[in-house]
C-alpha cells in the first residue's frame, strides 16, 4: 500500500518524532546531542517554525513544531539529513542512521497543544534517563527545563506555552511545573503518538462508544484530534492538492508567475529578477517568492539560486510575500482560481 503523503500548510501544529534505525542510538555523547541542537535551532530561527517541546532519547526524539516559512518536510530532511551524515562521520559508520521516515502527527491545538508539551517533556523521566521529576529541571536534552527558565535556548517558544496558565511569569511557571508533575501519574499515552482512527476518537473505547452511537467519524493516521477537525484537515488537504493541480494543469509555470507578479506590482520582469534593491523590486520578488512557493511547490534552494541570495533571505522574503497577498487580497491565477481579480 503506498505511503500517504504529508500534510502541512502554515502555522499547523505538528509532533514528530523520529527513531533510529533497527531501535539503535542516534545520540551517543554529549556532542551528538548538540550537534543536533545547533542544527534544530538554526533551521527554526531561519524559518520562522515555533517549538514547544522537545525531548532527545538515545535512540529517538520528539518535536513540537508549529510550521513557518518553509514545509515542516523540508525543515526535517534539512535536519535529519545533516545531523545524519555528521553521525555517520563522526563514528566511522555507513548507511541509514533512521528508521525509515519519521513520523509527523498534525494535531487539533486546543485540545492537545498542553497534553503534548507534558508527554514529550516527560519522556526522559519515562525512559529512565532522570532520577526523579525533580532532576527533570536541568536535564540538559529536554525543553521542560528551558520553560521553567533553568535552560536557556533561544529558539524554543517558551513564552507562548507559559501564558496558556499565566498572564504573570512566576504563577505561570508554577502551574506548568504542577501540571507536568500531574502527568507523572499518568504514564504512557499511546493514544498521542499512534493509533489512526483510534487517535482521533479517544482510543478504542471512544471508538466503541462512538460506534455504539451511530457516530462514525472521519480519522487518519496523519492527524490527532477529534472527527470534524481530521474532516476539515482532509479537505484543506485536498481542496489545496486540487488547486495546485489546475494551475499546473493550465500550463501555469515560473515564467507566467514571474509575469503575473509584474502586472499586480508595475515592476518590469527584468527589474523583479535583476541584481538592485529598493522597495518596489523588493515587494514584487517577495510576492514572487511566495506564491512561487506556496502554489507552484518550488523548493527555496531553487530560488536562492535564481535571486543569488542565500536560502534565509528566501525564507524571510516567503514570510513577508505572504503579509502582502494577504494584506492586499491578490490573486495569483485569475481564470483558474477565481472569477474575481484584486489590483493593488
């Protein structure tokens, strides 16, 4: 059976996490550990993806990751690809280092954005790596201690988990530490990292329950959260898939975006491409840039290579194309998508 492909668009709410291969370690000093932070850390700050929680096991890992500029897929192939090979360097070893792909779980975030920062963050204390709740704190490979402001990692949101318990700081750290404590109590959740329609519905008894009810919801493998949200999730998914196969169905290519991008803005193709810079050139080859993207699925690299910039300022230049467009409602295929058309 063929492999579902991912779903992403911005700012979804994703848990990965990512195994070695036959159960073997992926980190195996203190250097390894590091070496995949600094990795993770400059792939978030460059872009502009959020983390809430984080957790480095010997032979796995876990991520809690709100997408940015640029898909969570090509985030984690940047990621695990470099971290991989560094590994394979370092410890004079060859071949695969991961297990197959890693997993991405997009998730209902009212629900289960705090459920997930308590279960990743208490993975270290599960796997016996951390003598005690306590010595969670300052276990240096976990975000738990980063929120409670006993590690300090810039790229980490900790202050967008802190106000969901406290408008005020040291309130709030203490309800996040007696909330995580309180899962302590709990154990294992495998209703969050596995399970398809059973994630989605509560396990096997709200599955049974929803049954009994004449209640059969929609579930997927790729998403946790409740029946109208894996639904509404699919169908973004599709209504998305769908759209950018009639654009390129109609023939629509970088050429006729380039063309299109200089109709809305006056800024001839030549300027929006050439070596200048000034506001005009700019705004025109931000929009360029994301809708390029966003709708035609071109990789960053590949535009780095066309405006001779490296792949941050592509991503910045993504972040403030899709402002634009959304500030001044324009439309990139007039026919195709829309019967109506927005002028700046």
């Amino acid at each position: 059976m063929p492999r579902q492909s991912r779903i992403d668009a911005p700012g979804a709410l994703h848990h990965i996490i990512g195994r070695g291969i036959a159960r073997q370690a992926i980190f195996s000093d203190e250097v390894d550990y590091y070496s995949f932070l600094e990795r993770l850390g400059k792939l978030l700050t460059e872009s502009g993806t959020r983390c809430f929680a984080w957790a480095l096991i010997p032979n796995h890992f876990h991520l809690l990751l709100r997408t940015g500029n640029i898909p969570i897929s090509t985030l984690m192939k940047k990621l695990l690809t470099g971290y991989a090979v560094n590994f394979n360097r370092r410890h004079h070893r060859v071949g695969h280092l991961f297990q197959n792909r890693y997993k991405s779980i997009l998730c209902q975030e009212d629900t289960y954005l705090l459920e997930l920062v308590r279960y990743i963050h208490l993975n270290p204390l599960r796997a016996k790596l951390v003598a005690d709740y306590r010595s969670l704190a300052t276990h240096p490979y976990c975000g738990h201690g980063v929120i409670l402001g006993r590690l300090h990692h810039a790229w980490q949101d900790k202050d967008y988990v802190l106000q969901l318990f406290d408008p005020h700081a040291t309130e709030a750290k203490r309800k996040y530490r007696e909330f995580v404590r309180k899962g302590v109590e709990t154990g294992s959740r495998p209703e969050l990292t596995g399970g398809g329609l059973l994630r989605s519905q509560g396990g096997w008894a709200g599955l049974k329950a929803n049954r009994r009810a004449g209640d059969y919801q929609k579930g997927d493998e790729r998403i946790l959260g409740d029946g109208d949200f894996v639904k509404s999730v699919l169908g973004q998914a599709e209504e998305r898939l769908k759209g950018r196969q009639r654009i390129t169905a109609d023939g629509f290519d970088f050429e006729k975006l380039l063309a299109r991008v200089a109709e809305i803005t006056g800024v001839d193709c030549r300027q929006i491409l050439d070596a200048q810079r000034d506001q005009r050139r700019t705004r025109a080859r931000s929009i360029l840039c994301y809708w390029a993207v966003d709708q035609l699925g071109m990789p960053q690299s590949s535009l780095a290579r066309i405006f001779n910039q490296t792949q941050p300022a592509i991503c910045y230049a993504v972040r403030r194309g899709r402002s634009l467009v959304e500030e001044h409602g324009y439309v990139m295929v007039v026919c195709a998508m829309s019967g109506d058309t927005k002028k700046p």
